[in-house]
C-alpha cells in the first residue's frame, strides 16, 4: 500500500476511541471520556497520578495491536474529539456519592470494576450503574471501600461505638445520623466538631467515622493556610477532615460555612488571559479540637458538637485499628442498611432550625430508631449559642439590656441611640474601657446585630429593623419565656 493510501494516523485514533468510549462535557466545559458500560469518567487533558483518558487512549490502542502513536498523532485527535464533545449534553460528574434515577444515591466504592452500591428507601445493592446515569470521578483522595456486608443487625454500629470514646448516647446518635447525612448528595450537613479533654481520642474517632465513607486511606489534615488550599482539598475529595484545630480566624469561619452549604469558587484560567474556571462545591466537613476559641454565630448555626471523654482502659492504635479494618466490611452493611431505614420513613420538617434539612433528616432518623436524635441536636445548638455569647461581649450586653425589659414589650430606638445605651450599660459608673472591636458607629452595631441576631433570638431576644418618616431604627423585643416542657427538651 503506498503512503498516499494509508489512512492518517488521527485518522485511525478517532475511529477507534468514538468506537469504545463516550465523551461529554461538564456544565464548567471540561470534556470527559467514559469506557463503554462504564461509569468512571476521566478527563481528557489531565495528566495527574491518577491517569487521564490521553493516557488510557494510549495504552488501548498498544493493547489492543492497533499500534503506537507519536504526540502530533494523539494531540489532532483529542483536538477534535474535545470540540465533538463540546457539543454534546451536559452531564455533571461526581466524587464518592451521586444522584440516582427514581429517588436513588450512588455511593462509589472506589473499586477498579465500577462496583458501586445503590441507596434506595426500598433496600440497598451492589452493582455497576449505568454510566448515563452515575458519572463517577476519581483523584488521589478516592480510597476503596471494602464490599459492604449484608444483613448485619446492626452489629457493624455496635462496632463502631464500642471503638470510640462519645461522652452519650445522644452523641452517639448525632454521629449516627452525621454519616447517614453524608450519604446524601442533595442535604448539607452541620460539620461535626469532635471535642473533649486531651487523651479522650478525638482524632482516632474522626478516622474512623471519616473511613467509613472514605475507606481505610482516608484521613485528618492540617488547616490549610489560605482559601485556595481548602478550596482545593475540598473539590478533590468527599469529606474535608481537619484535625487539631485551635483557633478559627474569620476567613477560615466564613470560608467554613460556605463549604457546608455550598459556594462557587471562579479563577482565571491557566494559560488564557479572558477565561475562566468554575469551581462549585457542597462538602461534608469533619473538625477535631480542644478549643477553637470564639465561635462566630454564623458558623455555630453550621457545627454539630460531639463530645468525647478520655477512656477508662488504654489501647493502641495498632490494637484499636486491628480491630477497625475487619469491622469496616460490617460497619458500612449497617450504616447501609440504617440509611434504608431511615429513608423509608416520614417526619415532619422542623421549620425554626436553620439546617433544616439535616434536623429533618434527624426527624426521621428518631422515627426510624425512637431514639432523641433531634432534641440533641436542638441541645447541641443551644450549646454553641451559650459559647458564642461567652465570646462576645456586645452579646452579653444586648441581653443585659433585654432583661430589663418586660416579657412581650419592645423598644424602638435610633442604631446611633442603641450604641450610646449600650456602651454606657457596658462602661458602667467606673467608666470601664470599651474592649478592642467594640462597635464604634451605629452603621457597625447594625451590622454586628445582624450577625447576632440568630443567636440572640435563641434566648429570647428579636432583634428587627424598620423605617419610619424620622428615619431608620432598630426595634429589640423580649420574647415571652416558653412553657416549663419546652425548655428542657431532653427530658
């Protein structure tokens, strides 16, 4: 055959990959490939560590006999599949959990075969999904799981508490029902806050809830330094573990909360001067700590405090973690099987909580079981609002002033007055100093006010603002105190 007849070399690489994969694009533009049948997705620019579709193409086309092609060859044919592809659906891809057909969740189980389990309220199973409907997406963060184990009776659980040191039994519940949260693509979950005395195994116990759905690589991080570090750490993983945090400055509190109930990060493109690149996220996250200072009350509404106590017996890691791994295959069956459970049931919303997806999902979770998953929830709340006004000395005076005030009456003054009446219920007769970040204007005790007026809500004290034809003011009303069985939901 002589040279004018051969077929090009891009020629034959194009026929052979729209042959054996699929390619589409993300909603953020990004082009993926999919080998027929199956549902990891890879993109077709990458060349990280964990492989990018250039190089499946490639060792393929070896495999398979069809021969070995120079650079020019490769980069003219994923040229003109990437512009093919662009004009294809859009299809979002996922890491380690997804939304399924008919009310489903996948969870991927990071296997090379695609093997992944399928959530539904009428049970469970293991099976590779169609790629159409699951496009998984795999980075270094994606462990494998071990095949969960079926009809278990809840001994996987009984495990998994017994191997952790939670102070009660209601934040037993509360970790429950955080891992059956993070199962769920569509709800955000309050992040965790693993706390207690030193030696009480705060960062052994966040392994192991975080490995139940990461698989036994996943692990704690350090608190990154800036916002593109976390950014980063969260767009290639499921669930974001920070350990041993000891203080939370503002942009990581606010960076926090965006995580938990999502956001979109947006940078200039590499190697373009007018593109850019989006970056959308929602992540469960995971925190250990003794102490992280004050809480803003933004982030307070997003945390879930699990309390640990320092354990009566001793063990080692290496005993605790012998223990852990071949409990991992049980431990996940009944998770599993608690998920089923709990999707099977109907409760109703509760509206005054501000995650209020994750309190119905605990709601549900008290129908399933009969345990008080949500009372402890609305107990732990109560908690982070008691340690935001411990750190916050404009709280603390805005509910001094409160008490003065009859049950059910308001008061309706200027931001300008309310900052004289406040600063001089704070100063007192001894003329004490104003403390460092005292608001210093009216326009900055509104803003303040705002930030606090969930918390501040809390204990009784609504806090509006309004206009009338002399100009703005704001409006602070004492709530009537509730009846005696409303204020100690636990019991």
């Amino acid at each position: 055959m002589s040279e004018d007849e051969k077929t090009p070399a891009r020629e034959v690489i194009t026929d052979y990959a729209q042959a054996h994969f699929r390619y589409f694009r993300t909603v953020e533009g990004t082009v993926y490939a999919q080998r027929n049948g199956h549902p990891v997705a890879r993109p077709i620019r990458s060349q990280g560590t964990t492989g990018s579709h250039r190089q499946e193409l490639m060792v393929d086309l070896f495999n398979n006999g069809v021969g070995v092609f120079n650079g020019t060859s490769l980069k003219e044919a994923l040229d003109l599949i990437e512009a093919l592809a662009l004009s294809q659906d859009v299809q979002p891809t996922h890491i380690r959990v997804a939304p399924g057909y008919d009310g489903a969740t996948w969870l991927d189980l990071g296997r090379d075969d695609g093997q992944s389990v399928r959530i539904h309220p009428n049970g469970w199973e293991v099976k590779v999904p169609d790629p159409r409907e699951v496009c998984w997406r795999r980075t270094q963060l994606t462990g494998e799981l071990p095949m969960p184990v079926r009809d278990t009776e809840g001994k996987g659980i009984d495990s998994l508490l017994r191997l952790t040191n939670f102070a009660t039994a209601e934040t037993e519940c509360l970790a429950l029902a955080w891992i059956i949260g993070c199962l769920e693509p569509g709800v955000p979950v309050p992040a965790p806050f693993l706390t207690g005395p030193q030696g009480a195994g705060k960062s052994t116990a966040g392994r192991m809830l975080l490995r139940v759905i990461e698989g036994m690589t996943g692990d704690l991080r350090r608190a990154p330094k800036d916002e593109e570090s976390l950014i980063t750490a969260v767009a290639a993983g499921w669930i974001t573990a920070l350990d041993n945090l000891s203080h939370l400055p503002p942009d990581l509190s606010d960076l926090m909360c965006c995580v938990v109930t999502g956001a979109e990060s947006i940078k200039r493109a590499l190697f373009s001067d007018g593109d850019v690149y989006r970056s959308r996220y929602r992540r469960p996250l995971l925190l250990t700590g003794i102490d992280v200072g004050v809480i803003r009350p933004d982030l307070a509404e997003r945390l879930l405090t699990l309390r640990l106590e320092r354990p009566k017996v001793r063990r080692t890691e290496a005993e605790l973690w012998a223990e852990y791994e071949p409990a991992l295959p049980f431990i996940l069956g009944s998770v599993l099987d608690l998920a089923v459970k709990v999707r099977a049931t109907q409760s109703d919303i509760p509206a005054d909580l501000r995650m209020a997806d994750f309190a119905h999902l605990c709601a549900q979770f008290d129908t399933a079981t009969g345990f008080q998953t949500l009372a402890a929830y609305r107990a732990s709340l109560d908690d982070l609002n008691d340690d935001v006004i411990e750190g916050d000395l404009l709280a603390q005076t805005v509910l001094k002033h409160a008490a003065t005030l009859e049950p059910g009456t308001d008061m309706r003054v200027t931001s300008s007055e309310w900052l004289h009446r406040l600063t001089g219920l704070y100063s007192g007769d001894d003329c004490r100093p104003l403390p460092k970040g005292w608001p210093t204007t009216g326009k900055v005790l509104s803003d303040r006010l705002k930030r606090l007026q969930p918390t501040l809500a809390a204990r009784g004290v609504l806090i509006d603002w309004g206009r009338t034809k002399d100009g703005r003011y704001i409006e602070m009303t004492r709530r009537p105190a509730p009846p005696e069985h409303e204020q100690h939901p636990l019991l």
